[in-house]
C-alpha cells in the first residue's frame, strides 16, 4: 500500500471534519428561498443531499445536485451581492456557513479559512468556465 495516499487521505479527512465544525447543518424545504439575487452575502452554503437551482433576472437558470456543492462562496468571499436567486427544488439538506462564523474562522483558525478561500476560488473558476464554454457556444463573447 501507498503510506503517502493513506496519509494525505487522512489528512484530507481531518481537514474535513475541522471545516465542518464552523459549518452549521440546516434542512431546507422545497421551494424556500436560500437568497435573493441582489441581497447582500450572508451565508456559502454546502449540499449534502437535494437539489438547488440558481436562477438570475435574466433567466439563466443553473440547478445544482452533486453533493459536495458549494453555493454563494463568491459573494461571501469578496462582500459583492448575490448575482441569482437561489431556492430549494427539493427538500435539501445543507451545511452553512455565515458572515460571522466566517469572519470568525479568519480570526481564530486562519488556516482553515486559507483552504477554504482555495476551495471557493476553485469554484468560482470552474463556474466561470462553464459560463465561458456557454457562451462560446452560443457566439457571445466571453468573460476575461
């Protein structure tokens, strides 16, 4: 066996758990809204089990169901308003994580909120690649 595997696996299980504990966990009825687009940030949101949907006044609608999902870290992370309207499709569960805990997090544990400002970058990128891929294909021009 990989003693270097088992060991960043361990690592990666413990950095979980410590994360998890800043997180509070929080069930969501079908239909209730989580935010509206325009609020200002309040809280990054994890899915543990349901399905989302983020919808913005233009239209555009992204549903989100993989578990593991993180929602609303862009506007946690930089203070800007949320940009879409997120609601429950289904009942879901959720780990959130608020401003204050947030604020916290950098205070007390500035490593933990180093990993997690890494996860959320990592987010918004692959989102903005989406985006980018979409509007490719339709012939728009694409964010830089």
């Amino acid at each position: 066996p990989n003693v270097a595997s088992e060991s960043e696996a361990t690592d990666g299980a413990r950095l979980q758990r410590e994360l998890l504990e800043w997180f509070e966990p929080t069930e969501v009825l079908a239909g209730q809204e989580l935010w509206h687009e325009g609020d200002k940030p309040q809280q990054v949101a994890v899915l543990v089990s349901g399905t989302l949907r983020a919808e913005d006044e233009s239209g555009a609608v992204q549903d989100a169901d993989v578990q593991g999902c993180m929602l609303g870290e862009f506007g946690l992370m930089t203070g800007e308003r949320r940009q879409n309207t997120v609601r429950a499709l289904t009942n879901a569960k959720l780990y959130v994580l608020s401003l204050d805990r947030w604020a916290q997090m950098q205070e007390e544990a500035p490593r933990l909120a180093f990993v997690l400002a890494s996860v959320a970058i990592k987010y918004a990128g692959k989102r903005l690649q989406h985006v980018a891929i979409g509007a490719n294909a339709q012939g728009q021009a694409m964010p830089v």
